[in-house]
C-alpha cells in the first residue's frame, strides 16, 4: 500500500518562538490560524510532499496544553496518508489494533482521519488521514 | 529554501513488536540491520520521499537506550534535508541557534549531517542532512 507522511504535529508553547528556527532554514510559513475546535492556533511549514504542524494551545483545556504539561515540547503525533481509509480501519479492526476512537471523524477540510493508540505503534500517536491534503 | 523530510527517527524497545503496526498497514518493511557506531538495530519503512527508521538499542550504553529510559517509548528526532550543508550551519551559527556539535559529521552512507538541539527547535532533536538518502 502507498502510504505518505501527510504532516507531523508539534506540539509547541510559543509559536513565535518555535517557527524561527524554521525561519532561519529558509522555509517558508502559513499565516496563523486558530482552530476553535481543537483550541489551538498553529502555522503549518511545507516539506516537500509533508508538513509541519506547529501546534500552540488557545486555552488549558486544549489536549496540546494538556501534551505539553506532562511531556513538555515536542511531536505529538505522526499523520500518515492512506488512500482508502475505511478499508484501512476494518482491517486494524480485524488485528485487534487499538484505535483512540472507534469512529471515522471528519476533520479540517473534511478529510476524514483516525488515531492508532501509541501503545499499538512504538510509542507514537499515529494519524491516518485519508487523500491528499 | 527546499527541503524535505528525509526521516524520523522512532525510539522502540522492540523492533518485533512495533514493526507490527506498519506490517498491519501493508507497507513494506526492510531486513533489520545492525548499526554497531551507534549501538542500535534498525528497520525502515519507506513513506513516499520519507522513510521511518525504528531504532532499538543493542547496548545499555546507546543514545537510544538512554532516550528510551529518560521519555520511553517514541519520537527521537526529525530528519530533514537540506542542498547544501555548509552554506545552511554557517548561517545557524550566525543567527546563534544551538547545535549539539559545531561539526558536521559523517554518518551512514557518507552523508553528511548535524543536529539542532531541541532548546532551539520546538522541543524536537532536529537532524539536517545532505542530499537524498
């Protein structure tokens, strides 16, 4: 199967401060965004056929806020793009693979993506997203 | 500037074990191979122009096994790459961005490469290496 890495979150405490370095390796960088429903405001850095998602919470409550108090800065997860997504879930289903929720969700840009539990995948929150971005 | 993930670097306690996940998702896998400088044994999984390298420690006395025992499981760093090496540690340096060696080193394949240290990167150990892979 063709999968590709459609992007890496990061999680972040200061936007500012964390794009420079990306700045400074001559990147170029979205305008910020603020996504109301995962409470984060973020910047994405193209990288070829992937991305960087640097991910600054809006409010305590957010999971990156929550990521960064117990693990501090750093990946927060690995998206990986897959080219028929309901075909993918049936079969982890099969293997008994943990999945964060058990539902296909549809996300920004109505792309529909699920979570594999770290405990499944070395460790790593894993993102399948389905299509391009 | 372009640059691209060139690949990621996933700390694991098995190889058996977290491979499973990538099997599951019917990517093709490479025989292990035993890396003796950096006392680690590594898989890769190829993913469009990237690849995920999971790393396991050989040895107590390995930067893996001493990540694996500090964070656990997970991401270990993010590998991009860059044209021309030189020209980009020159301006780092310039623009004072802590690097965890001043020198760029040799690795496997003879490319050449640094790390930025993750106080400069947004938590992340941030690998910048020459040319394709």
């Amino acid at each position: 199967m063709t999968l590709a890495i459609d992007h890496l979150g990061i999680a972040v405490k200061s936007l500012a401060a964390s794009k420079a370095i990306y700045e400074k390796l001559g990147c170029s960088i979205s305008p910020e965004e603020v996504v109301e429903g995962e409470q984060v405001r973020l910047v994405m850095v193209p990288m070829g056929e992937s991305r960087l998602e640097l991910l600054e919470p809006t409010s305590e409550n957010s999971a990156i806020a929550k990521f960064l108090a117990k693990r501090g800065e750093g990946l927060h997860h690995i998206s990986l793009r897959v080219p028929d997504l309901t075909a993918v879930v049936e079969r982890l289903k099969r293997e008994n693979v943990r999945l964060v929720s058990n539902e296909i969700k549809i996300g920004a840009g109505g792309h529909r993506y699920v979570f594999i539990h770290p405990s499944s995948a070395g460790g790593v929150l894993l993102e399948l997203v389905e299509g391009g971005h």
